[in-house]
C-alpha cells in the first residue's frame, strides 16, 4: 500500500494536473502527500549560488557562502 506521495511542483499546468491527480490517489490510499517545489535559475528573482573562485574549494562545508547567499535573496 501507498503511504507516502511526492510530487514536484513548479507553475506549469502540468504540475497542476500532477497535484490533483496526487491529491485522488493519496485520497484514497489514506497515504501522506509532501509536496516539492525546486527554485529553477531560469525563474524569475532566482538569485546564483555564490562563487568564490580560490577561495572555498567545497563552499557546502563552510557557512560563509550560504550565508551570504542568503542575505541577497533577502534583497530581492
């Protein structure tokens, strides 16, 4: 039995049709829905990941990329 449903939102109609469909089969097996939403760098106010060339090799290990990023998204 089905008890749990991701589906992976944006804005296209297609998403729409794949929600509701999602929506009648976890309706009817009782099954949780989680729903996922990616932002896409074509999308508008999508702000690029920071690069610091030379600087962090690996910028997941090290808050100082991802901080950043997050006070530009702010700004937005």
């Amino acid at each position: 039995m089905i008890k749990k449903i991701l589906v992976a939102m944006d804005h296209s109609i297609n998403a729409i049709q794949s929600f509701e469909v999602a929506m009648e089969i976890a309706e009817y097996c009782h099954a949780r829905l989680m729903l996922l939403h990616v932002l896409s760098i074509e999308g508008e106010g999508y702000q690029a990941h920071p690069v610091f060339p030379g600087t962090y090799l690996y910028p997941a290990f090290s808050d100082i990329p991802l901080n950043r990023f997050q006070q530009e998204w702010k700004k937005v």
